[in-house]
C-alpha cells in the first residue's frame, strides 16, 4: 500500500468518524479517548485488513513526537512497520529511535470543543477546549516535529475537531442545542487559528470539523486541498 492509498483510507474513515459523531455524539464519546479509539479502530480495520497476523501493525496510539509529546494516532507503511520491529526494538533507548524516524504515514490528531451561546467566549468555545485545539495545532508546528512529520513534504497530517453543541441548563434538567450562530463562530474561529498558526508553513495539513448540531454538517474546514 502507497501512501496516496493510505491517505485514501485515512481520510474515508475520519469521514465516516465525523458522520458517527455527529449521530450520536454522547451516545459514543463521552472523552477524547474515547473518539481516539473508536477512530483508531475504524483504521485498524480499513488499514490493516489485507495483513496476516505475523505482519506489525500499521496504526499505533500515542507515537512519541520530536519534541517530547505524543501523538494520538500515527499510521505507518508495512516498510516502515517492519523496519521498526526488526531493528529499532534490539536496543535499549528505543523510544528516542522512535522520536527519530521521519517516516510516519499520517499523524491524526484529536480535539474535542464545547460550545455556548454568548458573546463572552472567544468564538463560542470554552477556554480549555480552545487551549487543547491551539495545543494540537501547534504539535504539528513545532520546529523539531515539522522536522518529524514533513521530511516527506507530499505527505498530509491530520486534525479532527469533535464539537459537542448541547448546553447544560437548569431547566428540567435537560440539554439543549447551541444556536447554529454559535456553532459557526466556533467552526470559523478554529479554521481562522489554523490559518494563524500555519500560514507560513508549506506543509499540508487537514483540519476536519465534525459536530453534533443537526444544522452543521461535517467536513474539512481547513484548508481547501483538492488534491
């Protein structure tokens, strides 16, 4: 498998996330690690299907970054998966070989977002989902992980936002949907700091948009790649 078919799959199955998502939403994710492995998942079996058992894996959790963090998901070629287990696992400081390679498929991020109605929140979103969006945005920015992740300038990285629209309120003590008003300022004030952080970087970057609000439909938000 290339890697224009690995990001054929890649992108089919954060599609299909966005659309799980927005149907049932609480139903499913009730945390991020939550959407990271139900994604994870849907990759595992798109990605990795045609492989017999003895083969590496190809989609692995929590992959170590460059600069010390970690990414939620990180898809590999079989090339790369093999050389990794064959060779980079016969020594003791593994993990930081695993920091050095420069040969990740596609990284997926994850990032969750609430929304309230109200002119007070910068782009209707709390401040710690917006800091854990800024946060994601910037893993991938870093210079020592642009190094990491963009050696292959043709390859294509991955932020998804799961944006929960219900309310809390204490009225009959039920939730109710955010005003569609308030859930595209939040749809426009993330792809306006993807802008923001990314508009001196020639790297190609997705950011995907997925919401539980029946008026707001899934899709990438950021840029608009047409390759």
């Amino acid at each position: 498998m290339n890697l224009a078919e690995i990001k054929a799959k890649v992108e089919k199955c954060i599609i299909q996330f966005g659309k799980d998502f927005k149907s049932v939403s609480d139903k499913h994710f009730w945390y991020e690690y939550d959407a990271q492995f139900r994604l994870m998942c849907s990759l595992s079996r798109e990605i990795e299907r045609d492989l017999s058992f003895e083969e590496p894996r190809l989609v692995h959790a929590h992959y170590p970054a460059q600069n010390g963090q970690r990414y939620d998901i990180a898809v590999f070629d079989i090339v790369a998966a093999r050389d990794i287990v064959n060779r980079i696992f016969c020594y003791n400081d593994w993990h930081r070989k695993l920091r050095e390679r420069k040969d990740i498929a596609a990284v997926i991020e994850i990032a969750f977002a609430f929304v309230k109605d109200g002119s007070r929140l910068e782009g209707n979103i709390e401040y710690d989902y917006r800091e854990d969006i800024k946060s994601a945005l910037r893993r991938l920015t870093n210079d020592e992980n642009r190094n990491q992740l963009w050696a292959n300038k043709n390859l294509i990285h991955y932020i998804v936002i799961c944006c929960v629209t219900s309310q809390f309120t204490d009225i009959d003590n039920q939730r109710y949907p955010a005003d569609i008003k308030s859930v595209k300022s939040a749809r426009s004030w993330v792809s306006k700091k993807a802008q923001e952080i990314y508009k001196e970087a020639p790297f190609g970057l997705k950011v995907y948009w997925t919401s539980d609000h029946k008026l707001d439909e899934p899709d990438f938000i950021f840029p608009k790649i047409t390759n």
